[in-house]
C-alpha cells in the first residue's frame, strides 16, 4: 500500500480512538507526509513497513540542515513516532522503528528561532523617521519573506527584483542562482527605501545596482547587518542570541510548521543536499510563489 493510504488509515485512528481535535490530526498527518516527502526527495522508493531507524535519524538530520528549531524537530518527532504506535498497535508492524529515537543529536546546536510575534517586535521597534531605520525595515523584511543568507542580501542587486512577478534574483554559494519569491510587505518596504531615501545617497562608482547602501554610497558590509539586528534585539530586550542568520532559520521553520513541503523549502533556501551531490528537483515557479502565499506569516 501507498503512504497515502497508510496516513488515511493514522488520521481515522486518531480520530475515532484518539479522539483529537481537526488541528491535532492535520498536524500528526503533515509530520508523516514529511517523512514522506523526504524519502521522495532522496528518490527512495520505501513504504512505512520497510522504514529503519537509520532512515528516520537521516530524515531528522535533513530537517536539521534546514534549519528548524529545536520546538519543531521534537514536534516532527512526536508525530512520527504516534504513527508507527499506530501502525505496531494495528499490527501492521512487529516492530517500531522510532522506539529508540530521542531528541536528535546532529553534532551542533540547534538554531535559536523566532517566534512570528517576535520578528514583529523587531519590525516595529525600527525608526522609520529616518533614512537609516526605512532602510533597515526594507532589510529585514526582504531576509524574512525569501529567507536569505546575509551575503545575498548585502549583494542583492536593483536589476534582479522582479515586482511585477514577485520574485527576486539570487545569487548564492558557488554563485549559483535562484530565483525567490518575494512578498508584498517585503517590495512595499523597498520601493518606500528605493523612491523616498535611496535616491538621495551619492552613490560610489561600481555600486550603483547595489540595492541597500550605506551612508556613503557603498554596499553593506556583513558586519553591518549583524550589528543592526543585535541593536534590535536589545531594544526590545530579546534574551535569545539572534544574527541575520536567524531570519532564514525562522523562515524556513515557520513556512514548515505551515505546512509547506520540504523541496519547495529546500528549493526557496538553495540548498543542496550534505549527504549527497544530488541537486533537487526544480520546482514551478508558480507554485513556489503559492507556497508563500499559503503558508509564510507575513502573507
């Protein structure tokens, strides 16, 4: 049988033995579609009955390398663990391959995340009386709503935001590129930086396609950016250790946690896999786009 019947028969267990609520049955569902997924990725043909141990410690690790929060991969967990209870207590297992499994070590912290509230606070604790702080504002929303790394955002150029697609241009590591959807906050926020502050700086020959300068007419350094998410931070007394890093983080978790399918995540952070030289499948761009819609808080 295929996987989606095996999750048709966890939800009606779930619902007539468990007696959940709606949300609670769409959630255990969605951890094991993204186990599902994950297999589908490594294009390994595998039913639930022939999953090992193994593979679910390599599942958790490629959900670590996206970068969800420790809350989220014992949440995944959780779920894919009532699944396999499931399917040993309908005796279509002997033996549960999640039995063993704890919180996963990967070898490294988990990533600080932020809540959505939290990123919220950050936004409006910007002065946007000044050209420094509509600047910031553009920033900080184009890392969350495309889940940049910091370098792609100091080199993010003019010429590579499509507004009337709603997409974004990007140039990653190894210089290769991608194109992001971008959301409507997000260009709003730039195109009030671009028409209203940007055209006053006196701009540096060489910088001129640069979209975010500094008061010099130069791209910004990394540095930069850490710094004016830091002073953020403290503004509002934010206790966790953040960095821009940890808006791709929250980008990613919190498109995940929404019910976004792990390539289309995987394809938006442009990512390749660590274990393999694998380079996933291209994903319509379309429904790239519709996976923000749907899916990311801002949105």
């Amino acid at each position: 049988m295929s996987w989606d019947i095996y999750i048709k028969q966890f939800r009606n267990y779930l619902k007539l033995e468990r007696s959940l609520s709606d949300n609670s049955i769409e959630a255990y569902a969605r951890d094991v579609t993204k186990l599902k997924e994950f297999f589908e990725i490594r294009k390994k043909e595998i039913t639930p009955l022939k999953v090992t141990q193994q593979d679910l410690i390599d599942f958790l690790e490629f959900i670590g390398e996206l970068g969800l929060s420790a809350y989220s991969h014992a949440r995944i967990l959780s779920g894919i663990k009532a699944f396999y209870r499931f399917m040993v207590y309908e005796q279509l297992m002997d033996n549960d391959p999640s039995e063993l499994l704890e919180a996963p070590k990967l070898g490294r912290k988990l990533p600080d995340t932020l809540e959505f509230h939290e990123i919220e606070a950050l936004l409006a604790a910007i002065d946007l009386s000044t050209p420094e702080g509509t600047r910031n504002r553009a920033m900080l929303e184009t890392l969350y709503s495309s889940g940049l790394r910091v370098s792609e955002l100091t080199d993010l150029k003019m010429s590579n935001i499509y507004e009337d697609i709603g997409f974004i241009r990007v140039v990653g590591k190894g210089n290769k590129e991608r194109l992001v959807p971008i959301g409507r906050e997000a260009l709003k926020h730039i195109k009030i930086y671009r028409d209203q502050v940007r055209v006053h700086v006196p701009i540096k020959r060489g910088q001129e396609d640069f979209l975010f300068l500094n008061k010099r007419g130069s791209s910004l350094s990394r540095v930069m950016i850490f710094m004016i998410i830091k002073n953020l931070a403290a503004k509002i007394g934010l206790k966790k250790t953040i960095s821009p890093h940890t808006f791709r983080h929250s980008f990613a978790t919190h498109l995940i946690e929404g019910g976004a399918d792990l390539r289309a995540v995987q394809e938006m952070l442009g990512h390749e896999s660590i274990t393999t030289t694998e380079i996933y499948t291209h994903l319509d761009r379309d429904y790239l786009k519709q996976v923000i819609r749907d899916f990311h808080p801002r949105n």
